[in-house]
C-alpha cells in the first residue's frame, strides 16, 4: 500500500496543533529582535536633550517694559517742552529782552559752565567748522560779553572768556529762570515736594555720569584733533624744506639734499 502525500509530508511539531499554519508561540524569556537600521546609532542621553545639529529657538524678548519707558519718556519730554513755553511767555527774562541769536546763547552759557574755552573746543561742542565759531565769537565780542586772549600755558592757542557783562546777563538769565521754577513749586503739597526732591537727585546722579562719559569722549577727540594738527604742520613745514631745497638747486646747479 503506497503511502499518501500527507503522509510522506515530514512533521514540525509533535502536537496535534502544530502544522504549517500553527502560530507559533515565543518564549516569554526571550528578548525580541530588534530590527537594524542604516545610519549611525543614537547617542544615549537625557530624553529632553536636543538633537545634536539641531537648531534651538530663541524666547523672544519680552519688549513690554522696553515700550512703557518709552511712552513715559515722551510723556516727561512734553511736559518739559510744556514747561519750557511757560517760562518762555515772561517777556522779563533777560534772555528774551537780550539780541543773541541761539549759537552765540549757546557759545556764552557753554563759557559760563566750562569758563576760558578754545575755538576747537567751542566749534566740536556747536558741531560746526572753527571759521563758522570764529564769526560767532566776533559778533558776541562786539556785544561786549566775551573777550579773547592768549592761553599763559601754550600762546599759540587763544582762549574766549566771558566779560563781567557777560557774567552777569548768564547770572540774570539763570535766577530768573530759577524764580520761576520756585513759584511753580510752592503750589505743590509736601509729599509731592519729597517725591520731586528723590527724582531729581536721581537725575542728578545719571547727569553726572553722562557728563563723565561725554568728557572723556571730548577728551579723546582733543588728543586726535591735536595729533592731526601736529601732523599737518610737519608735512606743511617738510614741504615748504622740499620746495625751498628744490628752488635752490635749480638756482645753483646742484642737487637737492635727499635727506
């Protein structure tokens, strides 16, 4: 008796359920195959590190407070400005019954701070060419209230210095204004007295550490202007040498020394 197909068929299993469409069971104990990937490996790490190569967003500054001082900053500049025409309606001032124009106001109340000033001082402090401060200067001389005269230090330089009439119209012009100020306050209570009074010494402080850096930054300009005036004298004074030792060679036939 020939044997069957199914029954040449070799078997896998030896229970009645193992057969070519039997699920096949996995040992709980053993791991399972983790399938391989093309690529370098994952670095361990912390699970909330970035990935290397990746690029981080950065917060966004946080501008509110940035635009609340700018907006308190325009408001306190308009009062000023408010406070400025108030004063400016007192037709007593001495400024308003005085003929200066504002570059020479500004050339005699820069003298009353600063005292005896060069013209290259004067003319970096306005922003404007040593001859435009040079006119200036001339028409505030003839008005009386500035004067020049030679620096006993360097003779070279000349020094503007207020006259006595010049002290006095920026002595005049400073109390009346201060007049003013005080009459404004004696209407204030005392406690808005006392916030005014820490406000202004606040002021007072940035002030002062604002005018320390503008000297130096004044300071450092003054040393460059000097160094490129120096300059500019030995490269004239070695021309005029070079063109008088080149006219007197064509006179005398010989050549001129190269040194």
């Amino acid at each position: 008796m020939n044997d069957s197909a199914a029954e040449r068929r070799p078997r896998t299993g030896t229970g009645p359920e193992e057969g070519p469409y039997a699920s096949r069971e996995v040992s709980r104990d053993a791991a399972p195959e983790t399938p391989r990937t093309s690529g370098p490996r994952p670095r361990a790490g912390r699970a909330d590190a970035p990935a290397a190569g990746a690029v981080q967003a950065t917060p966004e500054p946080d501008t509110s407070e940035e635009a609340e001082r700018g907006s308190i900053i325009t408001r306190l500049a308009d009062l000023q400005r408010s406070l400025g025409r108030f004063f400016a309606r007192d037709r007593s001032m001495p400024l308003m019954a005085s003929t200066l124009t504002m570059q020479q106001f500004k050339v005699v109340m820069f003298l009353t701070f600063a005292g005896p000033t060069s013209g290259q001082e004067l003319a970096r402090h306005l922003g404007v060419g040593l001859a435009t401060v040079t006119g200036i200067v001339d028409r505030v001389v003839a008005q009386g209230l500035v004067t020049r005269h030679e620096d006993p230090h360097d003779r070279r330089v000349r020094l503007v210095e207020l006259t006595e009439a010049g002290r006095r119209l920026t002595s005049e012009i400073i109390e009346a204004g201060t007049g003013g100020y005080v009459r404004l306050l004696r209407r204030l209570d005392t406690e808005t007295l006392r916030t005014m009074e820490t406000v202004m010494r606040k002021i007072e402080d940035a002030m002062r550490d604002l005018h320390a850096e503008e000297t130096v930054t004044d300071a450092v300009n003054g040393v460059i202007d000097d160094i490129s005036s120096d300059v500019s004298s030995g490269v004239a004074a070695h021309a005029a040498e070079a063109t008088e030792a080149t006219e007197e060679s064509a006179a005398t036939g010989r050549l001129p020394d190269p040194g």
